[in-house]
C-alpha cells in the first residue's frame, strides 16, 4: 500500500485522538467563569469540597488566582477539619479498637498470619483439626559449651528455660557456702554452678 493512498489515513485513525481532539473543542468553547471575564475557560480547576469529580473553567489569569486563594477546608471548624486528618490516616474507613470487632466480621477475616503470597497454601482452609497443642517446636541443637553448662546443672538437652531456672535455684540452694559451712568443695561446685548458669543465660536458653 502507497503512502499517498486514502486508505493510508484511515487506517491511522486513532479513535482516542478522536475523543481528546472533541474535549479540546469543548473546552475552548467554554467562556471563563470568572465574574466579569469573556476570555476562553481553558483550564479546569476543582469546585471544591463534596464537589469531587466537578471543574471550574478558567483563563489562565484567574485560575492562578483561584489556585492561590483555593482551600479545601473552606466553611470547617478547627474539630472537623482535625477529624478529617485523624479518619484521612486510615483512608477515612472505619475501623475497630482491638479485641471490639464484631464476631462475624472477626469470622469472615482471612487468617493472614497463614497466608503467603503466590503460594497455593493461601487458597486452601486452616485445617479444622489443627490444635495448638499439635505444634512442637523444634529443637535447637546445642553447642559444646552450651551442652557442658547443661550437664552441669544435670539437665537434658531437651530442658526448657523454666526448667533451667528451678534446677538453678535448686543447686545455688544446696551448694551456697553459707549453707555447708565454708566447705571447699561444695564452693567450687556453687561457682561452676552459676558459671553454667550465666553462660545459659547470655544464650538466650533461659
């Protein structure tokens, strides 16, 4: 197909050029609603508060001027507009205090906490036998001093921070020199005792 051919133009037509080219018309068609003023409006600019979606038609003069001058609060008390900005930080949508929503509105919210993006685990149901109790936490293994500080106290491996803390007390108890009066061994025994037990701590195991 030659450039020159009248089929050419019509196949470069582009409808929203069609559409842009109408508003342009349109909008060099309205006169400015400046009071007084005759020249085109050519330029929009908002109507104001619970007038969203609607313009204004200015020249280029007075829209400057309506910009400069324009408030968006116009006509609110120092309480509203403070409550506008409190609602405009969650998007002026309701909310609900922790622990106050309602209970169907608390049923019918996804369980976030399982969910993962992309995955298929975030289309399927929690499993309706799932029980917190079912959950065991995995084990972390010790590292050599951690082990040795545990055998010290005579514990397992297994031993929990609760557990780490009655079995010290225990033997802070038992082995304090004041307890066994002055013994020597029973000393040394009470200083491995909170040596273990402080290493355990800094671990972060009790």
């Amino acid at each position: 197909m030659k450039p020159s051919s009248k089929y050419f133009d019509s196949i470069r037509i582009n409808p929203g050029g069609k559409k842009r080219k109408k508003r342009e018309e349109e909008t060099a068609s309205q006169t400015c609603q400046w009071n007084g003023c005759d020249k085109p409006g050519t330029h929009k600019a908002p109507a104001g508060r619970d007038r969203e979606g609607q313009y204004l038609h200015f020249c280029l003069d007075h829209v400057r001027e309506y910009n400069k001058n324009y408030n968006y609060f116009s006509g609110l008390s120092d309480d509203e507009i403070a409550k506008f900005q409190k609602d405009a930080v969650v998007g002026n949508r309701p909310t609900w205090k922790m622990g106050t929503a309602r209970v169907e509105d608390a049923a019918a919210a996804p369980i976030f906490s399982d969910l993962r993006s992309g995955s298929a685990r975030s289309m399927r149901m929690r499993d309706p036998n799932w029980r917190p109790d079912a959950y065991v936490r995995p084990v972390r293994k010790l590292k050599p001093l951690e082990a040795k500080a545990m055998s010290t106290l005579g514990l397992k491996a297994t031993a929990t921070a609760e557990d780490i803390k009655t079995q010290y007390k225990a033997l802070v108890k038992k082995h304090h020199p004041d307890a066994n009066g002055g013994d020597r061994g029973s000393e040394e025994r009470f200083r491995e005792v909170v040596q273990a037990y402080q290493l355990l701590k800094t671990a972060g195991l009790c």
